[in-house]
C-alpha cells in the first residue's frame, strides 16, 4: 500500500494541486509499525506510523476548485482524530486521485512538538526566578538560558559532566574547576589544610539541574561557558549564592580573565527572554553594546568584568546561606 501511495504522491507533487484535508472518519489498520510511542515529544515520529483509510473532505487551495470528498488509502506518524486536518495533493481533472503528503504532515508534527519542548522548557527555567540555592548558575547557551549546577562529593579530584555529550562543555568545566583550584587563595576563604587538599579529595558534578540538555546542546557556545561554571563551583564551596535574577556568559581564561563571546546581542536576547535583571559579560565585548536593541535592555543591566573576581562581585550574594558548612 505505502509503495503505491508514495508513487502517488510523487506524481500528484509534479502536475496536481495542493489542498488541506478535513478527517471526516479514519480507520486503522493494523497496529503501530513501530514499538516506539508516537506521542513523546523528544522521539523522532518518523520511527512510528500506521496504515489506515480516511474519508476526507478535500479543499483545494486553488479558490476557483469546488471541495470534494475522497477516501484514501495512507501513512501517518501520529494518530489522527476526526476533524483533525492533513496536507494532500490532488487530481483536479479526476478527484479520485488524491494523496496525503505524510511526510508534511511528519515535518509540521515534529514542528509542534519541538515548539511544545521548548515552551516547556522556557516555562521550567522561568523557575530560577525564586531557585534559591547554591552551586547554580546561569548562562546563555544556542538561544536559550541555561542553569548550570555544580556540586562537591568526596572522591579523587575529578570533573564528572554528567547528561552532556559536548566534548568541549567538558572540557570548560575541566578548566573552571582547575582555576578556581589553582587560585583558590584568590576566591576561596582560608582553610584549614589547604584548598588543594581539599579538591584533591573531591569531585565536582557538574550538570543542568533541569533534567538532560539536547545531545548538540552547547557545542557552538560551549567556549563562553566557563567564567559560569566556575561561579557555580565557587558558590558550592563557599555558600554564597549567584543571586538567581543574574546571569553571566564569557570563557574563562588561564589567568581569570572573561573572554568574549561571538555575539553580545545573541547571548543578551537569551538572558532578557528569561528575564535576567542583571546581565554580566565580559569586557571584551564591551564595543558591542551599542548593537543590543533598546527592547533587550530595558528591565536588563548589563554589565561588564574583566576577569572571574569581578563577576564575582556582581553575581554573588553578600552573606553565605545561614547554616551553610561545606562538607569535610
């Protein structure tokens, strides 16, 4: 059935018309092609499909084109309701050849539901608004603002990012944690020991608090992640929070210096949609501020640091959390 249905298709795409397809009935047949479920946002749907027939009222987009009923024999990747609408080509000089284009209606369904994932998101990081807690900061990253967590265990001093496959997310979170440790006198309050004892004897975990990133999350933007890393761990060591209304994006260089980021008005649009009241970058793309829009900045300062101790001191609340004791 799929064979002649797609040798149908194809010819109606090349000399008939296009139209939308009302469901007035539909029936299955068969079961799913596929184990998978058709309705999770996250699957590919193009994994899942049924065979089934449906009697459609077809109307053209052509004006001039009266509608018409047909019934088809088609593919679907998500299970359809009467009344409910599908892309279809037809014949306008014989109406019984009418084709339904699953694989549009496979690309607006994936469309959907993509659109769903990403509202739902946005509305799950809306929440650090009131998330106050240590060890968590927040960075842009591919258009979206991203908390980043990090959290100490006793261990062998290593770096474990976990539910993120970018190699180079691990590879800053590999050199914030190894600065903050190397100039741990610089941020860090004296301890008894040494800090360098104290990492020596941990690990760090660090990950988005808000269930698993998408697998190309943070590969373009991975590089202006660090200087939000390493508030994140020293938050963790020292209970002070980064205060949830700020954000912060820059690499972070050998000697603590925030290095710029590909686009300033990019990574500011991120933060103003999740509404940041204070924006921190680096310096270095100071020169830049004039091409963020007056839309982005209202209700967002944005400000600049020219290296870790800077942001620093305009990230993190001025008192510990009361009660905080960092684990021996």
């Amino acid at each position: 059935m799929l064979f002649k249905h797609k040798h149908l298709l194809e010819e109606l795409r090349k000399k008939g018309g296009r139209a939308t397809g009302e469901i007035l009935s539909m029936t299955t047949i068969g079961g799913a092609a596929s184990v998978s479920s058709a309705w999770a946002a996250d699957e590919d749907l193009s994994k899942t499909w049924f065979d089934c027939r449906m009697v459609l009222r077809v109307v053209p987009e052509d004006r001039a084109q009266s509608p018409f009923e047909a019934t088809v024999m088609t593919r679907i990747h998500t299970q359809k309701s009467q009344g409910a609408h599908v892309p279809v080509w037809y014949d306008p000089a014989d109406h019984s050849k009418v084709a339904v284009d699953y694989e549009a209606d496979l690309e607006r369904a994936m469309s959907f539901y993509a659109e769903s994932r990403r509202r739902e998101i946005r509305s799950e990081r809306l929440a650090h608004l009131a998330d106050q807690r240590i060890g968590v900061a927040w960075t842009p990253i591919e258009g979206a603002l991203v908390p980043i967590e990090a959290i100490p265990r006793p261990g062998s001093g290593r770096v474990d990012v976990t539910e993120w496959p970018v190699a180079a997310v691990h590879e800053s979170a590999d050199a914030a944690v190894a600065h903050v440790r190397a100039a741990a006198a610089t941020y860090l309050p004296p301890r008894d020991g040494g800090w360098d004892a104290w990492f020596a004897g941990h690990d760090f975990r660090v990950f988005q608090p808000y269930g698993p990133p998408p697998a190309t999350e943070g590969a373009t933007d991975a590089p202006y992640i660090g200087a939000a890393i390493a508030l994140a761990v020293i938050s963790a060591l020292t209970g002070h929070m980064v205060r949830p209304e700020v954000s912060v994006t820059g690499g972070l260089g050998a000697d603590g210096v925030l290095l710029p980021v590909a686009s300033l008005k990019d990574v500011a649009h991120a933060a103003r949609e999740l509404h940041s009241q204070r924006f921190i970058a680096p310096a270095g793309n100071a020169h830049e501020l004039g091409q963020v829009g007056s839309r982005i900045r209202e209700g967002m300062e944005i400000v600049f640091a020219v290296d870790l101790r800077e942001a620093m001191r305009l990230s993190l609340t001025k008192h510990a959390v009361k009660g905080f004791q960092l684990a021996r």
